[in-house]
C-alpha cells in the first residue's frame, strides 16, 4: 500500500473581498483537486478553510510519491529508421537522444498498423514534494479573480497582498516560494485577540490551533452555523426572530473570524416607513440582521456580528446604533419630501432620462410600455385602464429622493407613493411587480396588471435593445436581455397567458422610433427567445429530442408550445413511438431526396396496391379523427390516435416501393407520405425523436 501523509496550504492574506471569499475557496479546493488528479496523486480528501485573511486547504493521506509507470515511446518507422546500410537514420539517433539512451539499446515495436522502433521504459513517480508547490501556483493562478493586484516590490499578482504562507508535509515544511513568500510553518491568529505567531507541528492540528489559540475558527460553514444560531438566540431576548438573508449571512461570515453577536436598537417612530426602506438600510447598507416578531413585523433592533470579543460590548453596540442612526433618519426625511409630489407630476420630467441614446428617454420608453400594455391586456380581454394607468406611473419613482438613494428599490417604493396617492391596489401592486422575477426562479407577478405591465416592459426593452444590435454576446448582458427573456417565457408559460409572442414582438418593433430590419430584428429575437426557452423546458425535466421535437415546427404561442411538449413526451412512452419516429424519419428522407414537387394527398384511383390504399384509408380517417382535437389542443389524445397508423405504415413500407418508374404512381405515393408525415407535424416534428437507451 502507497505511503500516504496529510498536507496543510495556508495563504495568509489582508483582508479578502467578502463577496468573493466563498466562491475563492471553493475554486481553490476544485483547482488543487483538478492538479493532484493530472499529476496522478491519491488522496482521501480535502478539507477547504476560508477566512477573511486566509485561504486554505488540509489534503487527507495524500500519496509520497505519483506511482511508477511503464511507458512506450514509439520513434521513426521501421522502414525509416535505417538507411541501406542498415546504419541508423538522424532521425533515429534523434530519438534515442531523445530517450536518454544509445540505438542499440531500441526495440522493434509491432503493431497492426505497422513496425516503429521505440523502447519501454520504466518510469519513477516524482516525490510529492516536488510537485506540490507548481500545483498550488496553478491553483491560485487559476482562481476566478477579476482584478489582480501587486504590492511591494515583488511581482506577485493576488486578489490582496500575501502576508505568509504555510505548507507543510507531514511533520515537514515543503520549501518554496508562494507568490513571492517563502513558506513556513508559521501561521497567525486573530488581530487583536491572538497577535503571537502560532507554529503548526503536523497539518491535522491546524483547525484546532487557530480555535484555541488563535481565536479564529477557520471552516466556513461551522462559523455560518455559529452566526446563525447565535443570530436566533440573541433575537430571542426581545422576543423576535432574525430575518435572515442567505446571501447577507454568507457575507457576515466572510467579514468575520470570530463572531460576536451584538444587539442594538434604534426610535421605534422609524417603524412608520415602508418595511422595505429600513430592511434594505440595515442588509444591504449596515451588514445587520432585522429582528421581526410572530407576525413579521419588524421591531426596532438588529443583530449584528463585531469580530471582537470585547469586555464594553455596549461601547459597540452603541457605536451601530450611532452610524445606522442618520441613516434611518434620512430615509424618513426622503419619504416625507417624495410625497409633496405625486407621481404623475413627475412622468414628464422622465423625458430628461435617457433610457439608451437611440432609444430615446425614459418617458419615450412609458409611452411604448403604455401602447404594448393596453395591447396586452386587450389581447387577453381585460379592460386596459389598469395596465395603461401603471404603465404611465411605473418609471416615475426612480425620480423620488428614496430611489435615488437605495436604488433596488425601484417599483416598491412606487407601490407605497401610489398607495399614498390614493391610486387602485391594482394599480400599486403592478407598478412593483413590473421588475417581477427578479432572478431565475424567482416568484412572478401576481396581479393580472402586473403580469400585463411585465410582461409589456420586458418585450419593449428586448425588442429595442435588439433592434439597434446590442444582443449578448459571452458574458456581456448590460441590459440583462437573458433574464428578461426568461422573465416573459416564465409570465406567458406559467400564468398560462394565451398570447403569441411573434405579434407581441411585431407590435413592439413597431413602435421604436429609428431605422433598422425589422424582418432580422423579429427573426434574431425568436431565437433568442426559443434558446432561452429550451433552458427553462429543460430544467422543467423535458429531453432534448422531445424540445427539438416542438421546435421544429416553431410554435409561436409558448403555452401551445408546452401542450406540444407534454403530449411528446406522452406519446413516446407508447409502443408505436419509436416505430412510428423511425418510419417519419423515412419520410422525411424519401420526400427530401426525390426532387418532387409533391402535394399531400393522393388519388385512390392511381395507388395499386391494397397496403397503399389502406394506408390513404387510415390517413384521411385519423385526419378527421384529429382535427376536433388539434382546436381543444388535446395534443395528447392526437398523438394516440395517430399512434395507430403504425401498422398501416409499417405494411406499405414492406408491401411499396415508392420510387417507381411510373410517374403518375410515384408522384401519388409520395403525395401520401406527405400527407401521414403533414398529420403529425399537425402537432410536432416526431422523427427528432431518438430511439430509447
């Protein structure tokens, strides 16, 4: 059995961007894993550390050495090796330079290919210590950093200056030279709490050093879960619970080594803004956990987490609830001066707004979503006045002294000024609910205005985007056209909108005020739109034959698109499926192939055979059998009904030789091909099927 030792990798750093530590660590640990599987290395695990100053992985038995391998170098062929002589050819002696050895020492290699002289050799595995410190390099050169940064005089590039490094081997240190930092033995503990070095003996010591002597603990998810449940018990001493945002969490975790939890409070007259308002100025701007009670009302004090084990807790407390004070009293003074004005009286100063240079303003954008939102709604036989009248307040708050300051919250804060104002329920809540989903996944409208003036805001803002050439491209999506378009195949598809997407998009191509193809802009959008669409018809569990099925005949209609879908993957459980997708395959082959211009149907009076004849039968039959079924977009039902023309086709594909010389023969014979194969493209292209695994 293969000599196995524990490794430790340390990178001591300041402070590590707090976004970005989780997703570091993570890559790090997947980049040595990826490296020691390359260099052949076995382990039994590795265990990633991450803190604000440090990355750092604990690799489990891994082996002393990569193990010996016997390996054929194959040289010039045999016929080239020699020359007439029998001398050897330079590019014989060449190779066994190459080799390290003399010619004399190569062999025939025999093949079914042919004859090589070449040689075997056995090749020692390298020590793991030699290899160690270029598979850290790589890792970290590796890691998903968008800005390196050099420090010192030194040459090194990392996220942050490197402070030390520790890579020990065993009971050993490996020496080298990390980033521009020898590496040691030596790691360090909390700023404040433990300042002294701390020496790591042997690498299965390190967690337990740093927690007991260093006041850090350094695994991730066991600090997440301390943050976490001391977040819960501190919310308990004034009878709340800690709203708790996985991302924030994730977040504190990252800005902390040893979490403190502290309580602090603020004037309970703050409680009369919007939740929202003071939810988002201790999340996103103070780092803190709200505390809500039973009824998720928010109460007036927040949880937060100081890296400090301080002996006058109440001098922090106190100095969060200083900093988050002026804060809460700005925002105050925002609600109260934003609601002086109404929204309406703002619409017009969105033409000062630009929206995108050639799109024009963002009051020029209200106008359209305005047009594209009665069209919807009138689409979907709703009375438009709701849709028109949130179209026309949506964009107005992003002109309110609140939205300029906490810009996410963009339509929530349009909901409270409208509901102030006096306008309908129905009115406010689409005017947030415009925005809806805000990531993938994520909760849809749930007003039918809401869904209209969505959906409306969405297809404009693709639709001009589009048409002046800015489409994704990589990783580049400024506009987020990717989310927008899963946001309108989510609103039509799941709130069952029976809308067509091709005219949506014709009428608000229609609208845009610059010159450019509209006929390449709409082509260009649908398959921007169908792309998306085969993501999210793959998430929801369909095959990719059953989706490319569908697509081939391009339905424009996405809730008829998902009826289609449904009924495939239906039908190709049945036993006829895949005699029936082959046979349409055929089809499919013979009609492309002839060169004919064919009509389907054919003329009883020509067909000669009975098998031929049969089949017209079953064709025309299932045909009428069918259509009451293709308007009720019963596709289900359809396809089991055609799911019984196998027989017929199978026996006029063993019975019939459809490329006969007779053309008046030929020409019916492939009229009815087309007509079976016209019968199923009624719902779905059934040939893109593939056979069962």
């Amino acid at each position: 059995m293969a000599e196995t030792r524990d490794l430790l990798f340390e990178l001591g750093t300041e402070e590590l961007p707090p976004k970005s530590l989780l997703k570091l660590s993570g890559a790090l640990k997947d980049n040595m894993a990826a490296g020691l599987e390359k260099a052949g290395l076995s382990y039994a695990a590795i265990e990633a550390y991450a803190t604000p100053r440090r990355l750092a992985l604990l690799i489990r038995e891994l082996a002393t050495a990569q193990p010996d391998q016997t390996v054929e170098r194959r040289g010039p062929a045999l016929n080239a090796a020699y020359d007439a002589t029998g001398a050897p050819t330079k590019a014989t002696e060449g190779f066994a330079k190459s080799c390290g050895v003399t010619v004399d020492q190569l062999i025939t290699l025999k093949t079914d290919k042919g004859e090589w002289v070449g040689l075997i050799q056995e090749v020692r595995g390298k020590p793991t210590e030699t290899l160690i410190p270029d598979i850290i390099r790589q890792s970290l050169a590796a890691l998903p950093i968008a800005k390196r940064m050099r420090w010192g005089a030194g040459l090194a590039e990392f996220v942050r200056p490197v402070q030390w490094v520790v890579l020990i081997y065993g009971d050993g240190v490996i020496e080298c030279e990390i980033l521009g930092v020898a590496a040691g033995r030596t790691t360090r503990g909390h700023r404040c709490h433990a300042p002294a070095p701390i020496e790591i003996t042997c690498p299965a010591e390190y967690a337990r050093l740093l927690t007991t002597q260093g006041h850090v603990l350094p695994d991730f998810a066991e600090r997440r879960s301390r943050i976490e449940r001391h977040a819960v018990e501190t919310a308990a001493t004034v009878n709340g619970k800690p709203l708790i945002d996985p991302d924030l969490l994730d977040e504190i975790t990252a800005l902390v080594e040893w979490p403190v939890p502290v309580l602090g409070g603020f004037e309970a007259r703050y409680l009369s803004l919007p939740p929202e308002v003071l939810i988002t100025t201790m999340q996103d701007n103070q780092k803190y956990f709200p505390v809500v009670d039973a009824d998720r009302k928010l109460l007036p004090h927040f949880i937060t987490f100081s890296n400090i084990d301080s002996r006058r807790p109440e001098f922090v407390r106190q100095g969060n609830e200083r900093v988050v004070r002026p804060r809460l009293a700005d925002a105050e003074f925002f609600w109260n001066q934003d609601r002086k004005r109404t929204l309406e009286d703002r619409v017009e100063e969105l033409g000062q707004v630009t929206f995108q240079n050639k799109l024009g303003s963002m009051l020029d954008k209200t106008r359209r979503v305005q047009h594209m939102a009665a069209f919807v709604a009138e689409s979907l036989n709703v009375d438009p006045s709701f849709a028109e009248r949130a179209a026309l307040l949506a964009k107005a708050d992003l002109l309110t002294h609140m939205v300029g300051e906490f810009t996410e919250l963009q339509g929530t804060m349009g909901r409270y000024y409208a509901l102030a104002e006096g306008e309908p329920e129905e009115v406010a809540q689409a005017i947030e609910e415009q925005y809806l989903p805000k990531v993938s996944g994520g909760p849809l409208p749930a007003s039918r205005t809401g869904e209209i003036l969505a959906l409306a805001e969405k297809i404009d803002t693709l639709a001009g985007i589009f048409s002046i050439g800015l489409v994704p491209s990589g990783d580049r999506d400024p506009y987020a056209l990717r989310r927008a378009a899963l946001g309108v195949i989510r609103i039509l598809i799941e709130k069952e909108l029976d809308l067509d997407i091709e005219v949506l998009l014709e009428k608000a191509l229609g609208r845009l005020p610059h010159g450019f193809d509209p006929d390449a802009t709409r082509s260009a959008l649908l398959d921007f739109l169908y792309e998306r669409l085969r993501g999210y018809c793959l998430d929801q569990g369909y095959r990719h034959d059953e989706f490319e099925a569908v697509l081939a005949i391009r339905p424009t209609n996405l809730v008829d698109f998902v009826y289609r879908l449904l009924a495939v993957r239906e039908f190709r459980a049945l036993t006829a499926a895949e005699s029936l997708a082959g046979a349409n395959k055929r089809i499919r082959n013979i009609l492309r192939k002839s060169g004919e211009t064919v009509v389907a149907n054919a003329d009883e009076q020509i067909l000669a055979e009975p098998s031929e004849k049969a089949l017209l039968a079953a064709a025309r039959q299932a045909h009428a059998d069918i259509l009451p079924l293709l308007h009720a977009r019963d596709y289900t039902t359809a396809l089991c009904r055609l799911a019984q023309l196998r027989d017929s086709v199978d026996t006029f594909f063993d019975e019939v030789m459809v490329m006969t010389e007779d053309e008046s023969l030929r020409l019916n014979r492939l009229g009815l091909l087309a007509l079976v194969e016209g019968l199923f493209l009624n719902i779905a292209d059934i040939s893109a099927l593939q056979p069962a695994q």
